[in-house]
C-alpha cells in the first residue's frame, strides 16, 4: 500500500511538471527537448569515446570534428 501510494504520488508529480514545461516554452517545447537530446548525445559520446581509449581501442580514421 506505501510503494502504490509514492508511486501514485511520484506518478502526478512527473505528470504536473510536465505540463508546467509545456505551458512555459509553448511551441517552442519540442525544440528545448530535441536540443537537450543533441547535447546529451554529444557528451555520451565524448565519454563512450574517451572510455574506448582507455580500454586500448585505436580508431580507424581520424575524427574531423570535436
């Protein structure tokens, strides 16, 4: 009954800050997400790339870009 009630709670949580996020940048939401999902991908990169080096993988070609 305590784990439903916290998962219930968490659950409206999320839900209203949700919808706090999408009355706050309008139409321009899915923009702010799509940018924050770029960013992220390009520093997971940068950490899966740097752990490759450590672990003694050597890259093919040269980068050319960050």
């Amino acid at each position: 009954m305590k784990d439903n009630l916290a998962l219930l709670i968490t659950g409206l949580l999320c839900a209203g800050g949700a919808a706090l996020f999408f009355r706050f940048f309008g139409s321009d939401a899915l923009n702010i997400i799509v940018l924050l999902t770029f960013i992220g991908t390009l520093f997971d990169n940068a950490r899966l790339r740097r752990r490759l080096r450590e672990m003694g993988a050597k890259p093919e070609e040269k980068r050319t870009w960050l």
